[in-house]
C-alpha cells in the first residue's frame, strides 16, 4: 500500500538537503515491509 506524500512532505524536501529515494523508501520501510539492504548500502557510503 503506498503512502501519499502530502503538501508538509514537499515543503520538508524543500528546506532540507534530502534524497528524494532515500526519503521515499523510509516511507515504504514504514509500511512493515522492513529496512532495504540497499538503504543501508547508500548511508554507509555517506
């Protein structure tokens, strides 16, 4: 089930230096389906 990304979302991607991707699979980790290796691999690298 997808979350919608409402208005407050838009704005918080807009004031803060943040990877849309990234930010979308929190929300898809929030859904119960778990963290993602690949999730783990990018803030690794960072």
């Amino acid at each position: 089930m997808q979350r919608m990304i409402r208005p407050e979302d838009i704005t918080l991607l807009d004031t803060q230096p943040l990877d849309i991707t990234a930010y979308l699979r929190d929300l898809e980790s929030e859904d119960g389906s778990g963290h993602r290796p690949d999730r783990a691999d990018t803030h690794s690298v960072r």
